[in-house]
C-alpha cells in the first residue's frame, strides 16, 4: 500500500514538472501566465518568477501587467531576494500610482531594503534605502495601520546607521598611530558629522567623549606653532562635554586630559 502511494504520488509530481515544462517551453503567452500564477499560488515561487519573466514582454501594456508585477515583487520578497523586491515593490508604485496596493507595495519596499541590510559593520547602501523608504511611508501614510510598524523598522534602522557612522569615527581614533595628523583631524570630522546628522543620537556622550580624546591627543602631539589654536579646540571639546553631561560617566578620565591641556598652555605660555 505504501509502495503505491508512494508511486502514485512520484507520477503525480513527474507529471506536474512535465506539464510545467511544456508550458514553459511551448506554451503560448495566455497559458505560461495561468502557469505562474498556479506557481505563484501553490509557493512554487522560483518557477513562478521563471514564467513570468518569460511572459512579460508579451503583457506588458495589458491590464494584467499589475497583478504580474506585484506577484514577482512578492515572490521576491518570499524567496529572500529582498533586493530584488525592494526594487519591484518601489516600481510598482511608481507605476501604478492608482491601485488599492500601492500603499501596501510601499511598506514592502521599505521592509525589504530593511531586510536586506547587511551588519553594521558593512556597506549600507540598502540600510539607507531602507530608511529613506519608510521615512517616505510615513510621510505619505500618517494613518494607515502599518504605521506603527514603520515607526519601528525606522528606529530600528536609524540606530543600525548611527552605530556605524560612530564605529567609522572610532576607527580613525584608535588607527591614529599610524597617522596622528590625518586620523585625529579625521575622528574630529567623523564625531562632528555624526552627532550633526543624528541630533539626539544615543551615541552622543560617548561621541563627545571620543571627539575631546581625539582633540586632546591632536593637541598635545602637535608642534608649537599649532599647539596654542589646537589645545584652545580641545578645552572647548572638554566644555561641550560636561555642558552635555555634567555628570558624564567619562568625568575622570575627562577631568585628566583637561588638566594635560591646561598644563600645555601653561607651559608654552613660558616658553
């Protein structure tokens, strides 16, 4: 009993990828498209986006054209070629401005540039795609009921950025023996831009604590033709600090360097 079933059910699936290829290779176009769609229905996704990537060419000023290209966004998207979907679910918009799944298809472009972001550590080029979507879809929905989410995915995203930009910075900081002058300049610049592009970052005392190490160092490591404008930077790193965070957790450590830079000045005062 079991050896027939088993052959029953092995007939069956031969004949299913039989039927499926001869539509694929011979079919005309009205049949490949009824063949996605059974593939499309029955989460037969790869072979689904393989129909109809033949068959669009042939709809492509058709009224189906709407339905083929939501349903290859979200095989897509079910696939996990987030990418792929990102940008399906985007052109979709942009194409069909008047359908009922336009708002939807904008949440999936943001969630799938989202999901296809990468760890912190690497290019976020998709992670900034991401971001700027879902900022669009809170703008352009501000009642739909995927809001909450948005907002979500948004803080979510933001933090992934903000750690990133901060990690960029920290590296320029820690690589300075290689380079003070550059590196030092460069941590400055960095902590600089990030707590200007993310205003209220949850990175911001230890960014200033950073910026006031990397303008003590720069400071103290500089010739006396620079060192007077240099350590004047540094003391005023120092102020933003504690003006930001009088009771930083960076407070003695801050409090050394403050007392290295006032005894510099002193120092080259005499000199």
């Amino acid at each position: 009993m079991k050896n027939l079933l088993y052959l029953t059910f092995v007939g069956v699936l031969l004949t299913s990828c039989s039927e499926y290829q001869k539509v694929f290779n011979k079919g005309t176009a009205e049949k490949q498209y009824a063949m996605a769609t059974k593939m499309y229905d029955a989460k037969k996704y790869n072979k689904a986006l393989n129909l109809f990537e033949k068959l669009t060419p042939s709809y492509r000023d058709k009224p189906q054209m709407q339905r083929i290209q939501f349903m290859v966004a979200q095989a897509n998207f079910n696939t996990k070629n987030y990418v792929s979907a990102g940008y399906y679910f985007d052109r979709f918009t942009l194409s069909y401005p008047q359908s009922s799944k336009k708002e939807e298809a904008a949440f999936m472009s943001a969630k799938s540039y989202m999901l296809a972001s990468p760890v912190f550590s690497l290019d976020q080029t998709d992670t900034s795609k991401g971001l700027n979507a879902f900022q669009f879809f809170i703008d352009t929905y501000p009642n739909s009921k995927r809001l909450a989410e948005a907002n979500k995915y948004y803080q979510e995203i933001n933090y992934k950025l903000q750690k990133k930009a901060f990690e960029i910075a920290k590296v320029y900081y820690t690589t300075a023996d290689y380079d003070p002058l550059r590196n030092y300049t460069a941590a400055i610049q960095a902590f600089d831009n990030l707590l200007e592009d993310y205003l209220g970052t949850e990175f911001k005392e230890e960014a200033l604590y950073y910026r006031l190490k990397a303008s003590h160092d720069l400071a103290i490591r500089s010739s006396d033709r620079k060192k007077a404008e240099r350590i004047n930077a540094a003391i005023k790193s120092y102020e933003k600090l504690k003006r930001n965070f009088p009771k930083t957790k960076y407070l003695v450590d801050s409090n050394k360097m403050l007392a290295n830079l006032e005894n510099a000045q002193k120092q080259l005062i005499k000199s």
